[in-house]
C-alpha cells in the first residue's frame, strides 16, 4: 500500500503539471481533431483507474467504520459524523457522489472470512474490470444493481455466470465481439440477465411498487406546491411519453437571440427557437396539459354529478381593474390563471349582495363545443405559435378578442394554443390576429429583425393549398 500512495503522489503531481502546461492559457484550441479524442479518451482511462482508488478506499472506510463502539469506528477517530461526511471531505464531492461510492463499494470490496482471511467480493470479475480500469464508477452501478437485486433470489453460481460474461463484454472479450462496452448498455445487458436468471422476481418487485407508489402535494408556499412521491414504471413512461409529445422541439439553448449572422439572409418564419423554459418546467407544463385534457376528455368518473371541474374565482371588480387575486379552493392565484381559466373553460357569473347573498345565478357558458373545436383543430392543425409543435388534441382554444370585452365565441375568435403559450400570452411577446378568419401570428422584437404578420397553421391540407398558390 505504500508503494501506492508513493506512486498515486508522483502520478497527482505529474499530471497536474503536464495538465497545466498543456491546458493552460488556451493552448486546447491549438490542438488537431485526433489529439483531442486521444486525450479525452486517455483522460477517461485515468479517470476510471481513479474511482477504482476511490470505490476501494471508500469500501475499506465503511468496513473500519462498523464497530458497535462509536469510538473504535475510523469516522470517528477522524472527527466525522459517518462515512459520507469523511469521503465528502477528503473527496470534496458532493454527498450524492459519496453516496454512490459507497453503493459501488458494496458487492466489489473484498469480504473477510470467519478465519479472518479476505474473499472475493460479491463480484469478482466486475471488480477486477474496475481495477484494470475498464469498467468506472458508472459501470459499476448499474452492472451491481441489477445483479444485486437478482442474487437475493437466485443461486450465487448464476449471478457469478452473468457477472463473468458482463465483464468480458466490458473489456471488449463478449460473445458478439463487440468494443468495449458503455455503462448504458451495460445496464441493459445486467438487466437482461437478471430477467432471464429471475423469473420470478417479477411478482415480488410489482408488489413492492404497489406498496411504495403514491405521490404526495405539500403545502403552499410562493405560489407553487411541492410534489414528491414514487410512480409505477408503466406510469413514469407513460408521463415521459406525454412530456416527449407535447414538448416543444424549438429549444433556446443560447439565449433569446434570434437574430441571423448575416443581413443579407431572410429569417425562416417557422425557425424560432423561443422556448427557453427548463426541462423541469416543461415537465410541469406536460402535466398540466394531461390534466386538462383528462379533465375535459368527459371520460373522467363525475364528482357531484359534473365533470372534475377546477373553479376558480375572482372578483369582477379586480379582474376589470387587472389588481388584486383570484383564489382556488381558498388559495390565493394570479389574475392571469383566472383569466386563463376563463379563456379556456367555463365562466359562471354570481352576483352576491353586500353581505355576501347570492342576488343572482348566472347560467354556465361554454366558451367553445365540440363541433367548433374540431373545425378550429382542421384549420390551425395545433398551437399557432411557430416552432411550438404541440398537437391539436392537447391544445386549449384562446379568444383572439377577448370574451370579457365582447369576444364571440365563435371560430373566428378561436385559435389553437398549447397550455404553455396560452397561460403566458402576455409575457412572451407574441401576438394573435384574425384576418379573414384566418389566424395570424406576429413574432416578439426579440425574434425577428422586423417583426410582420404571417398566417399561421400547422394543418396539412392548408399547407398543401397553400404550396399548389405558389406553384
């Protein structure tokens, strides 16, 4: 072990020194096509031996802290909390990275007999993949908790079978005579095996997600309510497969900048990339695009006779002034949701005397059927905000002139919006027409050099009617 630290000590100081001189300064954008992928790829290599080092010593830290006697265990010799406190300090990573080393550590650190003599861990041939610098911590996760998962149910030998092949695909050495494989696909080749080896941990596992599922809402606070909780598999795809669906493919990944390099070129009307929400946020907009949905899909059980209906209400007064709040269920929200749900639901007005007695009921008013929607969805063909992508059967209808200031609900003042674009109309620049009946779109000063009206439609056969009056 000296002779490692010795030569770990040596290797610190070399690379920092031929890293430095090599990187320093700017030197990288000297360098031709093949010295950078050989580096990286080298790098990587050094990388790999490093967390060998790292998984090895964490192990080795978690068995030396283990004693029943707080005093003899090493964390506390040290003057740490636990395992994870130590690895953080002497690592400087951040608890999660300490927390994987530690799960890495598990089933590829040596054990120690009854005489007190080591044994091979529970993996042998993945720590020894490790150790040659193979396989890196990402390898070693997620080859160990499929077979993990599946040794608990099945005979060693089979998990020493699927641990011997996997290692070979690792190093290159597999059946197919494929390259060394990627911790992605060694997860899908650890996984199959644990299927194939276990077949009936199916059962048990299902129900052990049926226990654990659930999601939980946490209390308001800013405006906006935690949620936490576990979703079945099926359920997590079948969210990402929404999210995948109705997430906008136009993605800012540099800024609200649209301008062109050059003035010479046209700015292609449909190439906006305007959408610089982060991926959490889209998730949350997914969400509540699916929940609208359903909510109006009348497939829903009823609560009360009527379908799931969000109410929420505001004061005329306020909504006529643009100040003050409208509530749901008691919570306090901005005008703006009101007016989105007005826009987008059912209005129902109730006048109330001064001391708070119903005068008069109003009758519910639709703001757009069936029919009307499914001739607005022929026309737009889905969000008319260009670049959006999301499809008519996931879009909400706006009023182009308002129904508060006399707007017909009509097809000619309805136009397709996704929940996203049409929550935050008022912020994001865009703004929405009709000419003829037809709507038209008007991009941000930030999107556009000289921002100008275009019809907008996503629909195919007005796209194709449109092609054959060009040609």
């Amino acid at each position: 072990m000296d002779a490692l630290l010795d030569h770990l000590e040596e290797a610190v100081e070399q690379t920092r020194a031929h890293v430095t001189g090599a990187l320093g300064e700017g030197r990288v954008l000297t360098a031709s096509d093949e010295q950078i992928t050989r580096a990286l790829a080298l790098a990587a290599e050094l990388q790999r031996l490093t967390e060998a080092v790292l998984v090895e010593a964490t192990g080795e830290v978690s068995r030396r802290s283990q004693s029943a006697a707080r005093d003899d265990r090493l964390t506390s010799r040290m003057g740490c909390h636990d395992v994870s406190e130590l690895v953080q300090r002497l690592a400087r990573c951040s608890a999660s990275t300490a927390a994987r080393l530690q799960r890495a550590a598990k089933p590829t650190m040596a054990r120690v007999s009854f005489a007190g003599t080591a044994m091979p861990g529970m993996l042998p041939a993945l720590h020894d993949a490790m150790i040659d610098g193979v396989i890196g911590l990402d390898g070693v996760l997620a080859v160990a908790s499929p077979l993990a998962e599946m040794s608990r149910r099945v005979p060693y030998e089979k998990v020493l079978t699927a641990d011997q092949v996997i290692a070979a695909i690792a190093r290159g050495e597999g059946p197919d005579g494929a390259p060394p494989a990627s911790a992605d696909l060694l997860k899908i080749h650890a996984t199959t095996w644990a299927t194939y080896l276990d077949q009936d941990g199916a059962e048990p596992r299902e129900e052990r997600a049926l226990r654990v599922r659930g999601i939980t809402l946490g209390r308001e606070r800013d405006g906006v309510v935690p949620i936490s909780g576990n979703l079945m598999v099926e359920v997590a795809k079948q969210f990402e497969l929404i999210c995948h669906a109705i997430g906008s493919p136009r993605v800012d990944q540099d800024g609200p900048v649209m301008f062109r390099p050059s003035a010479d070129v046209e700015p292609d009307p449909l190439d906006y990339r305007s959408d610089v929400r982060t991926p959490t946020q889209k998730r949350h907009d997914a969400l509540a695009t699916a929940l609208s949905v359903a909510a109006s899909s009348r497939l829903l059980p009823t609560i009360g006779g009527a379908a799931p209906t969000l109410v929420v209400s505001v004061r005329e007064e306020d909504l006529i002034e643009g100040r003050g709040w409208a509530h749901i269920d008691g919570q306090p929200v901005s005008l703006a949701a009101s007016v989105h749900a007005g826009c987008a639901g059912v209005i129902q007005r109730i006048l109330t005397g001064g001391n708070g007695r119903i005068v008069k009921l109003g009758t519910e008013e639709r703001v757009f059927n069936r029919r009307q929607r499914r001739a607005i969805a022929l026309r737009d063909g889905g969000c008319v905000i260009p670049g959006c992508g999301v499809p008519a059967a996931w879009c909400e209808i706006h009023h182009v002139v308002d129904w508060a200031l006399g707007g017909s609900t009509h097809t000619e003042n309805g136009v397709l919006l996704c929940w996203y674009h049409h929550r935050h109309l008022a912020n994001h620049g865009w703004q929405i027409r009709m000419s003829n009946g037809v709507p038209e779109v008007k991009a941000p000063p930030w999107a556009e050099r000289e921002p100008r009206w275009r019809p907008a439609t996503t629909s195919p056969t007005r796209l194709l009617e449109r092609l054959n009056r060009r040609t």
